[in-house]
C-alpha cells in the first residue's frame, strides 16, 4: 500500500484543507480498492484494512471533491502541458432492491435496451499522445420522479459539464462525446462553457450549403444555397484516404436543428466488398482540421476502457450503500482507484518504452505487495531486508500478465 499512499497523499493535500486523519482514510481507500478480491463493498473493504465497516460508512457521507484531486492526479502522471482531450459519456449500473435513491430505467449498451437500475455521467480526459484515459468527475443521474418535469436528463449531463469546466486544465478546448449529446441545448451550452465539440450525426441530419457567392444589391443577403445530400458529394473537398479504401471528405455547412455552422466529415469505407460503410462527424470548430477531428473521435472510446476496468476490477457495480451521496462517493473512488494505478504504472516504465497498461496486472502487483508487508508484518521480519533483496520485485510481479 506504501507505493499507492505516495501517490495519493500530494494530490490529496493540494486539492483541499484536510486534516491527517482524512488523508489517512483516502490513502487506505484507494490503497484497499486495489487489493480486495471479490466485491468492493463496506464488508470487503473492512477486512483487508485496519478500518472497519461504520468507519467507511461515515466517511462515505462526507462530501468530497475529486475533480481538483484527479486533476492533479492526471498533472502527476502526464506532466504539465500536455495535450488532452476531454470526453464524456454514461454508463448503466446495475443495482437491485426499490430504495436506492436514482433507480430508474436507463439505456443498457450492453443489453441494446432499457433497464432497471442506476446511471452514471462520467467527464474525463484523454492523453493525445499516449491515447491514456483519465477519470476527473463522476454524477449520479437522478431519477426524473425525483426532480423537475422540466429538467430532462440532457440538464443533468451539462449542469454536469458546466460544475467541471472551471477545474480543467488549460489546454483542454476539446469536448469529444458520441452522438446521443448531438443536441442544439447540449451543444450550446457546451460551446458557452469555450469548449469546441467533436461528435457524430445522423445521416438524415438537416444540413446546409453556405454560399458564397456575390450578393445582389437590394434584399436581405442570402446566406444558404441548397440542401446538403450525401449522394451527391461534387460540392464537398475530397482528402487523402485515412487508410486504404476509405475515403474522406469535408465541408463548412449550416445544422439547422443546431443552428449553427459547423465543420462535417463524411468518412466512406470501401473495405468490405458486401458493403460500403459510412460516418458523418462533426465539430463546431470550422477551421479544425478533418483529419484531427477524425483521430479526436477515435479517442473518445478510451472512456469506454475506463468503465471496463472500473466494472471488472475497482468495484464499480458493488456499492452497499443507498443514498445519493454514498453511491456517488463510491463511484469516484473506484475510477480515482483507476488513475492512481496509471500514475504508478507511468512512474515505473518513466523513461523506457511505452508499455500498455493493464489493470489487471496492476491489482495483481498490488495484492501481492500487499500480502508480502502482511508477512513482513506478521512474522516480524526485516522490511530493509526484504524488499532490498533482488528478488523482492520478481514476487511483486508474480502472476501479471507479460506486456
């Protein structure tokens, strides 16, 4: 737990006042999430630290910020500067009983339909670089029957944004999410948040040529020339191919539903030769350039990696608690969990070749850190000793998968 604790302790210092005893129980939590078999829950948790269950559940009801700690987090392991591309989407949580505060029916990927039980907004940032995910801030969606018929839950997602938008780093001016937040409210207030949007369209979408040509002298200047039909592509720049067999072209066009000009990217995919693939992508940046926009909504998917890993080996899914707070509290510690394990991968490999992270391997090296000080512990041995021994490391990577 000791190689974890190093990490969390700094983050955990510069995002807020907290007195030792706080800092002591995040650095425990996020320590234990990584070492516990079987489900993460107040029970488990319990018996693989000093803590005990009513200890996690009073410290679960106190509200904590972990956009300013995975901020710092994500400066830790990437360093200042670097390019990051910000993402977002949600996810379905599986959760039985009546009384968990948020239960209602969601979108299922998975199941392609809608189910019973929780729904998470997750905001997080993408490493262009390295294509690395980070967590920043996870949102528990309310159910509708417990707000305002007004509010729908497209609010929901960007009261979300707007509530991390003043935590981001500097760099970050692109918002990259899948075609479900294609929304004239979502868009607009994205754009107000100075965040440019990269995300998908609908083939039927209701777009226009801009025109361009001279003016006449009398009336109201024209500003559309004709409707935009992808069967007709004469009028759009064709580029070189992303790969072999597919095709890109682009255009600046007006989007009548949002009301705005946008830059679109219609990607033809010949590959298969049973049939011919498309995707139309946008971005509200219309100087951007259609490759960039392409490779950014590619990265979008590496968020998908983050509630993989979350669901598969941080608990994510096996929260006891619920109330709102609780719930909401442990989700962010399971994707925090998540960063805390890149940033000791990147401190490990700093300066060699990039290796890809595993998290499965990651939770092994932490269990079997975590047992080895158990028996350092136990049998009273010499930790100087011990983990000065060249060996030490073989049995600290004992069982990981080999990159």
């Amino acid at each position: 737990m000791d190689s974890y604790g190093s990490y969390c302790t700094e983050p955990t210092g510069k995002s807020g006042r907290f007195r030792k005893p706080q800092v002591t129980f995040f650095v425990t939590l996020f320590s234990t999430i990584l070492v516990v078999c079987g489900k993460v829950n107040f029970t488990n948790l319990s018996r693989y630290s000093r803590f005990n269950e009513k200890t996690y559940r009073r410290h679960f009801k106190a509200a904590f910020d972990f956009m300013p700690f995975n901020v710092e987090l994500v400066s830790l392991a990437q360093g200042s500067g670097q390019p990051l591309l910000l993402v977002m989407d949600g996810s379905f949580i599986t959760k039985s009983g009546k009384r968990t505060e948020g239960i209602d029916w969601y979108w299922n990927g998975c199941a392609s339909r809608a189910e019973k039980g929780l729904e998470i907004s997750l905001v997080g940032v993408v490493d262009i670089e390295t294509e690395t995910a980070y967590a920043l801030s996870a949102q528990q969606t309310l159910a509708q029957t417990e707000i305002s018929r007004d509010i729908t839950r497209l609010d929901q997602y960007l009261y979300h944004l707007e509530g991390v938008r003043p935590h981001l780093p500097p760099q970050v001016r692109y918002l990259t999410v899948d075609g479900a937040y294609a929304k004239a409210h979502f868009v607009s207030g994205a754009v107000g948040c100075q965040l440019d949007v990269i995300s998908k369209l609908r083939f039927d979408a209701n777009l226009r040529y801009l025109y361009t040509g001279e003016q006449k002298p009398r009336g109201r200047p024209r500003k559309y020339d004709g409707k935009v039909t992808f069967t007709d592509l004469s009028r759009f720049t064709f580029l070189e191919a992303v790969q072999p067999n597919v095709d890109l072209y682009t255009q600046r066009v007006w989007h009548v539903s949002l009301k705005r000009e946008i830059r679109v990217v219609y990607l033809i995919d010949r590959r298969s030769p049973h049939r011919v693939g498309t995707c139309l992508l946008f971005s509200t940046d219309v100087e951007q350039d259609p490759q960039q926009i392409v490779q950014f909504y590619k990265l979008r998917f590496q968020i998908e990696f983050l509630f993989r890993d979350a669901k598969q080996f941080a608990g994510l899914e096996d929260c006891q608690a619920r109330d709102l707070v609780k719930t909401e509290f442990h989700f962010n510690a399971s994707l925090t969990a998540l960063n805390l394990a890149k940033v000791e991968a990147n401190q490990q490999h700093s300066g060699q070749e990039r290796v890809p992270f595993s998290m499965a391997s990651a939770k092994r090296r932490a269990l079997n850190q975590h047992l080895l000080d158990r028996f350092i512990e136990t049998f009273d041995l010499e930790p100087t000793l011990i983990k000065s021994h060249p060996n030490y490391s073989t049995l600290c990577n004992y069982g990981i998968i080999a990159a």
